[in-house]
C-alpha cells in the first residue's frame, strides 16, 4: 500500500470516519500532490489536536519526516491565551522550514475556502490569524506556492464582510 493511502487509512481509523477527512485531504492535495511525504503529512497534520494519536505513533508508522511535519503542525495546548498560542504557532511552522510552511499555508488556505463554502464559521480572530500567517510566511518565503491564494482569499473575504450589512459584525454600531 503507497504512503498517502496508509496516511488516509490510519487518519480515517483515528478519527472514525472517513467524513472526516475532507479538510485534511485538501490540506494534503494542496501542500502535497507530488511529494507522498508531504501529503501524508497534509492528511495526518490534526491528528494529535484532535485524537489520541501521538506523535510517536505517527513517526513508528510514517517516519521521521513526516513526524516533524506533523510536530510542527500541532498546536501547544499549554497555552492557553488564543493570540499567544497562534503566534508561537505561526512561529515555530516557520521555523521549522519551507515544507512545514507550505503545510501551515496550505492549512488556512483550506480553512478560508470552507468559510467561503460556508463548512466552518468565519470567527475574525481566526481570519486575523490568517492574516497574520500569510505576513508570517511572506516574510520568511516569498515565493512559498499557495501565499498568492491565501492572499486572494483573504481579499475576498474582507470585501464580502465589508458589503454585509452592520448587524452581522459583532460589536459594530447598529
């Protein structure tokens, strides 16, 4: 069996479901459709947040690569304070190299397109987090594929909520 397909098999096994695996499988085919590393890594990048795999589990089956990928994909969830813990995030993604950041890239760029697709609730401190990544990795990598999406759809995020109505924007005079 080829790596992305023991990938998909282990994360739909993990999560109990292969509905499940629409986000990551984006995720993968965005960062990964021609390295089997990277996509593996696309398709497992949620596992720890999200199940009770561990990143040991993930380096006995899938490796030392793919393991860091994963590693630099998970989040500290020692820190409690929102910002703070997305802004290490965003840092230590970076730190970790191209290929980490074109995975976190490729992450919000999928979480963006579900927004728009209306599959997950466009919160503003996780579109400022985008933001916020997309500076990030620009910064580090300017030429890292999938920065000019994230920026496409971060513009046309900001001009559907400028032309929503006042009442849809928290905290905006009525």
């Amino acid at each position: 069996m080829d790596l992305a397909s023991r990938a998909r098999g282990f994360a739909a096994e993990a999560y109990g479901s292969e509905h499940e695996l629409a986000h990551p499988g984006e995720v993968a085919l965005l960062a990964g459709a021609d390295d089997p590393e990277m996509y593996a890594a696309g398709v497992l990048h949620d596992l720890v947040e999200d199940t009770g795999v561990e990143l040991g589990d993930i380096e006995a089956e899938f490796g030392p690569r793919v393991c860091g990928l994963v590693a630099a994909m998970t989040e500290d969830s020692s820190i409690e304070d929102y910002g703070e813990r997305k802004a290490e995030h965003r840092r230590r993604a970076c730190e970790a190299g191209r290929d980490a950041a074109t995975l976190f890239v490729a992450d919000k760029l999928s979480n963006i397109r579900r927004m728009r697709r209306g599959q997950k609730e466009a919160e503003p401190r996780k579109l400022e987090h985008y933001r916020l990544t997309l500076e990030t990795m620009k910064s580090a990598y300017p030429d890292l594929p999938l920065l000019a999406q994230l920026d496409e759809e971060l513009q046309l995020r900001a001009q559907a909520r400028a032309s929503e109505p006042a009442a849809h924007h928290p905290g905006a005079p009525a």
